[in-house]
C-alpha cells in the first residue's frame, strides 16, 4: 500500500522510517519548493498525490491546507490533528469534501489511550470527562504559556483551565490530545480541560478521566517526547503508523 506523506518534519521523518511492507512510502506533499528528506517524489499540490493513503504529518495547518482536495478526490486521510475539528468553519469544509468525493477521515488516538474505552463508554452514555495535560516548560514553547515565563517557572503552572474547544484552539499544536478526547467522548464543550506546565517532569503527561452509566475509570499516561520536538510524544507518532498498519491487517484491535 503506496503512502504519501504531508510535512517533513519529526513525526513525518518518524513514519517514513518506520514504514514496513506491504506499505511503502509513494511521495511527500510539502510546500512549494521544499524538497523530501528522503529519496522520494515531492509534490506541493494535492491534486498531484498518487498514493493509497495520505498521512497528515504537518498538523492543523497541513490539514486546513490540504485535506479538502484529498478528501473529494477520494483519498483516505490519516492524521493526528483532531484540533483542527474545534474550529466549526474548518470541520465543515473537511466532512463535506469527504461527503462529495467518498474520501474518509481517520483519526489516530495519539499520545494517550483509552479512547477505545471512552467511545464505548459513549454509548452507554457519559456525564463526565476530564482532561489533565502535563508538560515540561519547553513543551509549551510557542504558545500562549510563554507569557508566564516558561523559563524561569520553579513549580507547576496550570496556564490553562477550560473546555477542549478553547484549548484546542488556543493550543492547536499541543492539545490535540484534548480535542481527540472530546471528539471520542462529550464533546468539545462538555469537556473539561487543565494544562499544566511543570518543571519537575520529564514525560509529557496526559490523564483521562471520565464518568458514566458504564461506571469510571481514571488513566494516566507517561510518554517520553519524540526526539527533535519536545511538544509532541513520541507515542503520537508510535499511534499514526500503528494505524496506517491497521489498513493493511487481516486482524485488527478497534
């Protein structure tokens, strides 16, 4: 199975490394005038993707970029920017191109699990879901934290305190875990949401927590940053090619 891949860098080098037969790396959608890491065709228009499948690897900006031309052309889109459904406008572009075209969405679960246990749970019906995210300070670089000075903090900073939506949005880059959870669970605003910055962690942390007629539950977990980008987990990455490689399974855990 051909795959191409959007963006080039540390999760995107991450999946075309690992990328083990029968799927093979086809091509690289960058921007105009990028050129791929790797020995393979680059393209900076979607129309121009010949591939099986297409791996978002540039986050929500690839996807705004590029996922309603692959989505109507019939493309399967794999990606790991659930952020991108917080913002109304952009989630109604994507859904009617794939709609138009019969092109699929398909969210990977990212850096944090039990999202299987959280849609079942779903069906039973949830009155509650919290969403904790841990970070060290360099984490959060690049976002709004930055105006508490990251650098200098001595103990944990809670810089964000609401719902997946606003989080997502005003974290695009760091909260997709928070948006994944949301979609999987209550929704956007039914979710509750804390984002820690905390100079005694190593690990980017992420804790699930949530309540319904199925019972509750709790899980926490502890992934190590990918290297080259201390704001994404390397189980982010770990999670898109395990489900690149459900495509082409006769057996698959759903």
């Amino acid at each position: 199975m051909r795959v191409a891949i959007i963006g080039r860098g540390p999760i995107a080098q991450y999946i075309a490394e690992h990328l083990k037969p029968p799927l093979a790396l086809a091509q690289m959608l960058l921007r105009p005038g990028a050129e791929a890491p790797l020995d393979v065709p680059a393209v900076s228009d979607a129309r121009d993707v010949d591939a099986d499948v297409v791996a978002d690897c540039a986050g929500m900006d690839g996807l705004r970029a590029h996922g309603p031309a692959l989505l109507e052309a019939g493309h399967r889109v794999f990606t790991l920017s659930a952020a991108a459904f917080a913002d109304a406008a952009l989630a109604e572009s994507l859904v009617a191109a794939a709609e138009r075209g019969g092109g699929r969405i398909i969210l990977a679960a990212g850096a944090i699990g039990a999202i299987d246990t959280l849609s079942a749970a779903k069906v039973g019906g949830l009155t509650a879901v919290r969403y904790t995210g841990r970070k060290p300070p360099a984490g959060w670089a690049g976002t709004p934290a930055e105006r508490f000075g990251l650098k200098s903090l001595t103990e944990p900073l809670v810089h964000f305190e609401g719902n997946a939506r606003d989080a997502a949005l005003a974290y695009p880059k760091n909260a997709n875990v928070a948006a994944t959870v949301a979609l999987a669970g209550i929704g956007f605003e039914a979710t509750t949401v804390r984002l820690i910055a905390d100079p005694g962690v190593a690990a980017n942390t992420h804790t699930l927590e949530a309540e319904g007629a199925f019972g509750r539950f709790s899980a926490t977990f502890e992934a190590a940053p990918l290297p080259g980008n201390p704001r994404s987990s390397g189980l982010a990455a770990m999670s898109l090619l395990r489900a690149l490689e459900s495509e082409v399974a006769c057996v698959r855990i759903v």
